[in-house]
C-alpha cells in the first residue's frame, strides 16, 4: 500500500511538472495580443541625446561604438532598426533592466537580418539578478541570420526565488564583411503558471 501510495504521488508529480512545463514551451506570438511588452525603446525608435544615433535605454558592450547607429532606411516595424556595420569583434546590446517576477513565465523574442548569410549565430538572452546585481538565471537562443528578417524567441521560467530584475541582451557576431540590423526586441511577462527554485 505504501508503495503504491508512493507512486501515485511521485507520478501525479511528474504529470503535473509535465503540464507546467508544457505550457512554458507552447507560448508564442499568438499569445502575447493583449499581453504588455516590458522592454523601453523596443523598436529602437528614439536615440540618446548624449549619444548621436544609439538607441536611448540600450547599452553597448563594445569598444566598437561607433559601427551602431539607427537606421531609418530599414525597419520591421516602425521607423528606425538598430543598424551594426562590419563588427569585428563580437557586439551585445543590453536593454534597460526590467522588474521581474520569478513565478512568472516571460516570453522574449527580437527580430534581426543581415547583408549577407551568416557564419555565427545571432543570439538573444534573457539575465535574471538578485537584488545584489549577481546574475542567477541565463535563458538565450539563437539564429543563423540571413536576408530577410529573422526571429529569435524562446520562453523562460523556473527563475530562482531570489530573481529580482532581468534584462534582454542581443549578441551579434564578429563578421567584418557583413552588416546587421535588429528590431523589435520584447519581453512580455504571461500570467501562466509556473514555479521559482530556490
């Protein structure tokens, strides 16, 4: 009896991690119609007063500053795109940090092409940190880009209890023979079911 007491509820456990784990991997676009997406200056359309041409509440993790600028030439939606000319060092834009619940589920996602096929993947993160600035979750994804725009999204949950803020980071590759424009970089927190660790 104890045995099988034991196995109803490690399996109903196992069910129910299954479902919550499921519903992690279904959200996509379709979901996020009424949901707030809660990256500042997402589409890149407004740029920093100090800074001719840098998107504004975005940071630049590069000494190669001056191959980023926006472009209103090309744009998934919008006005303006994130415009990077032949990196030759690998570049990362960073958003302003967001307030993050770890019992959530936030689906991330951010749109990017390039002049040419990529060698590299482009790559879009998800960092969660604790109130100390330590970083306790990395989520990420990543594309081979080409010469229409592209999408990177994934869905990230299971954050550790002490995740306090998060911020969406795009990586783009060292490629000095080709160009790459990002846009539409969002993060939507769903109101799904899911569990903190500790």
């Amino acid at each position: 009896m104890y045995k099988f007491l034991l196995m109803s509820i490690t399996l109903s456990a196992l069910i129910l991690m299954g479902c919550a784990f499921g519903s992690i991997l279904n959200i996509s676009s379709n979901d996020i119609d009424n949901e707030i997406n809660i990256i500042p200056n997402s589409s890149f359309e407004r740029s920093h007063n100090e800074i001719q041409n840098h998107p504004e509440r975005w940071f630049v993790l590069s000494d190669q500053k001056e191959l980023i600028r926006l472009d209103s030439e090309e744009s998934r939606s919008g006005c303006s795109s994130v415009l990077i000319d032949n990196p030759q060092n690998r570049i990362t834009l960073v958003s302003d940090a967001f307030e993050l619940d770890p019992t959530c589920v936030y689906y991330s996602r951010c749109f990017v092409k390039s002049e040419e096929l990529t060698a590299k993947p482009l790559k879009l993160y998800l960092f969660a940190f604790n109130e100390n600035g330590e970083r306790v979750n990395t989520f990420g994804k990543e594309v081979y880009s080409d010469l229409d725009w592209a999408k990177i999204d994934f869905t990230s949950g299971f954050f550790k209890s002490n995740a306090k803020v998060g911020r969406i980071a795009i990586t783009i590759p060292d490629e000095q023979e080709n160009s790459f424009w990002v846009d539409d970089a969002e993060s939507y927190k769903m109101h799904r079911f899911a569990f903190s660790q500790e």
